[in-house]
C-alpha cells in the first residue's frame, strides 16, 4: 500500500492522473482502447451466464420499458401538467446548435474545435426543470403501477391516476429519497401530484430555494447537517421497516437508472430531425456532469445501446469532487471517498457535491465511459455567464460543468472525433427551477468569472 494512502484505502498515489485529482486542479483522462460497446453490453447484461458469469445485471430490455411507462403516462401528464399539454404529456428537453458558444469559447481557449457544438437542455425539462426528473419521474410512476396493481386498480390506464380510489390509496403510501436538492425536487413534486405521501432528506449543500419549493407541494423536507451520503443514509433508515413506504436509493437504483436511459431513444429522434448523423464518421460525444453517477450513468447506458461505439461518453466532474473519476480510476468504485485523497466534496455545483460514487453505477457502467474530466468552481461558474451571454440561457452552475471540455479531449479520442463531421453534445442539466434572485446572482458572479476560462487548456 502506499504510505500516501489512508489506512484501509489502498491505491496508487503515484498514479499521475490520480496525483493531478489530489492537486484539486483540472484532470483529464481518455480511454481509447474500450472493448466494443457490443461486448461492453452484453457483459453488463442480467443473464449470468453471460461473458464470464460476473456480471451484475442490468436487464437489456430495462430502457424499453421505460420509454413505454412514460408513454403510457403521457395523457396523465397532459391532463395534470398543463405544460406539457402542446407536447402530449411527453417528458423531454430541447436540442439546439450552439455555435455561438462555440465561437465564444474558441476566442477564449485559443483553440479550434472540430466539428459542431450542440446543447440538450435538460435545463428545460417540464415541472422540475433537470435530468432528474427523467429518472426521478420514472421510478414514481413504477411505483405507482405497484400501488394500482395490488389493489385491484387498472395499471395501465391514465384515467386510474386521477381517480379517488387511487388517490385515497395513494394517500396512504409514503415515497422516500435522499437528496442535494433536484432528484428530491422531481421526486417530491410528482409523489404530490399523484397524492402519495412524500419525504425529501437533504444534505446541508442543498439550496435552501429547493427546500420551499418541496415544502410548497406538501412534502415533508427533513435537513440534515451532513454531505449527500449522510442525507441518503437517513432516507434509507428512515424507510427501512416502514410499511407502505418506497425508498428510492440513489446509490442502487435500477428504476431511476432505466429513466435515465430513456434519453437516448429521444435523443436520437431529435438528431436525425436536425439531420445531424451519428455514424462511424461522424461521430459523437456526449459531455455528462457526474454526481453519484445515475444520471449520466443511465444516460451513457442508453446512449451505448442505441449508438453503439458511434458514442463517446465523457463524464465531467468538480475538481474538489470526482467521486466517479476516482473510483473507476483507482478501480475501488465506492469504496473510496475523495476525502481519502484530500479533496473536500465540496463545490458550488450543489448537484454534483458527492464524495462517494454510486456502488452500482460504477462497476456496471465504467466500461462504457470514454473519458472523465475535472471543472474547477471558478471555470464551472464561468460557465454559467458564457451561455447567458451567448445563448441567452441563464442556468445553475452544476449544469455547465462540461461546457469547456471538448477542447481537452477531442484531440485523445481518435481520428473521427478530430474530423469536423463530429458531434459534440454537452448536456446540460438544471436550472429552469433557480428563483430570479439566485439567477441573477449566478449571472453576475459567472460574467465576473469569465476570464478564468482563458486557462483551462
């Protein structure tokens, strides 16, 4: 073990790359030579008898079924969320070129990118405004079907939802989850609209605008002092034992992680409606911001499934909180915290503030990864004032953590990737919900930040 290693967490300090994480600086690292996204995935598949019999599972018809749930709830989403009434009660964010920042941001890095820049704007997502409703949503409405089911109820029919038996059903069910704030917003505000009982734990990092907004819908907002494990952990203990009562585990859930999966299917509708081709020369690059690891783990999964190896998925992290980075890094996935290197997990970007990864995510999906990356705040919160002042989107800093980090890797990630058919995709996940007064502040404080970004390359 290395005598830089904390006792009981063994890793290479002199690894250069996990060197530049303790730096707390901004660390890139690309895997070009991933087995083919065909083996990846069926080597990850639920069959154990499947590859070498280690797999851990994940069901490869999981983001079908999905995809199908959300169908399924479409109408009730029309009829509930007038918002999403001009979309049929889908659930699902724009896609919009962004040669703007593009142009903005080559000036600034004094570098080319090849290829195009485009941004998914989970930002927009309707009723909670982040990529956490695409999981979050997902596992209620499962849920739901559960509680119809059992109790005689049509599952499988919308007008079921609206009903009083269901909703006096409903009432006696209470749904639990931890969080640093957008899972609990998407988790607490539909558990509501479907009448069930709702408690959101909440780490300190939590913005306090997310705390109201729960409370508003009725969900009970418990606080706690510690990090986002701390408040998943309470969650969890909370609900252990309970009855009638559902846990959503971010740390281990398959439902939230099928949710998340749903995206590709959307997303390759919208490319080919902006005749934009995903091929094996024209390739394209996906930019994640990672917490836990669900979100962008569910997404990459889903991207894989449907792109095959026409996909880079390149997950972005703060530089004071690269819990994934560093588990998949060091190979000892959750068993190692940053704290065990001497970062602090703590970081503006209030979504990603997570020090441990995802027990699930990590060894499933890191095969699937192309490449990590780490965001200083300074440049994170940069961010936020490029896209105000180039795209007129005024977002949450997490949601902007990947928005420098295709002029650092494009050039690692083979020839396609160089060419100018490649499509760089940076996703980007909150924001519509942020109160105008934080808004404005984030706004100002990312202008004020701008020419940090001169340094990022």
């Amino acid at each position: 073990m290395s005598p830089q290693s904390p006792p009981g967490v063994e890793f290479d300090a002199d690894d250069p790359v996990i060197r530049s994480l303790m730096a707390g600086a901004s660390a890139t690292w690309v895997r070009p030579d991933l087995d083919p996204a065909k083996v990846a995935l069926r080597d990850i598949a639920e069959d154990p008898g499947v590859g070498d019999g280690s797999a851990i599972g994940v069901d490869p018809d999981i983001m079908d079924r999905a995809a199908e749930r959300f169908d399924r709830f479409a109408p009730w989403f029309a009829e509930t969320f007038p918002e999403t009434a001009s979309a049929h009660g889908i659930i699902e964010s724009p896609l919009i070129p962004a040669a703007e920042t593009q142009a903005d941001l080559t000036n600034r890095l004094g570098a080319e990118l090849p290829g195009r820049l485009w941004l998914k704007r989970d930002d927009a997502l309707p009723i909670s405004g982040s990529i956490k409703a695409r999981g979050g949503f997902h596992e209620v409405l499962e849920y739901a079907e559960e509680v119809a089911a059992s109790h005689g109820l049509n599952p499988n029919e919308p007008a079921t939802y609206n009903s009083d038996a269901f909703r006096g059903l409903a009432a006696t069910h209470r749904i639990v989850v931890g969080s640093t704030g957008n899972l609990g917003l998407s988790i607490g505000i539909l558990s509501a609209a479907l009448g069930f009982a709702a408690s959101v734990h909440m780490s300190a990092d939590a913005r306090q605008w997310k705390k109201d907004l729960l409370r508003s819908h009725g969900v009970d907002v418990l606080e706690h002092a510690g990090d986002f494990v701390t408040a998943v952990s309470a969650g969890r203990a909370s609900a252990e034992g309970a009855p009638r009562t559902h846990f959503v585990d971010d740390e281990d859930s398959r439902s939230l992680f099928a949710g998340y999966s749903v995206a590709a299917l959307r997303l390759k509708d919208q490319l080919e409606a902006a005749e934009v081709s995903v091929d094996a020369n024209h390739p394209l690059v996906v930019y994640l911001p990672c917490g836990i690891g669900g979100g962008p783990g569910g997404v990459a999964y889903g991207l894989k499934r449907v792109f095959g190896d026409d996909v880079h998925c390149i997950f972005v992290e703060p530089s004071e909180a690269p819990a994934m980075f560093l588990g998949v890094r060091t190979g000892l996935h959750s068993a190692i915290a940053v704290q065990d290197i001497g970062l602090s997990g703590a970081t503006a970007a209030d979504g990603l503030a997570v020090a441990r990864p995802s027990r699930f995510i990590g060894p499933v999906i890191s095969p699937l990864i192309s490449g990590f990356a780490t965001v200083t705040d300074q440049v994170i919160k940069a961010g936020v004032g490029v896209l105000h002042q180039t795209e007129g989107l005024d977002v949450e800093p997490s949601a902007t953590a990947g928005l420098t980090v295709p002029w650092r890797t494009s050039g690692h990630l083979g020839e396609g990737v160089r060419s100018r058919n490649a499509t760089h995709l940076v996703w980007v996940t909150g924001g519509a919900m942020v109160p105008a007064v934080d808004r404005d502040r984030y706004v100002a404080e990312g202008l004020d930040l701008l020419p940090t970004i001169n340094d990022e390359i």
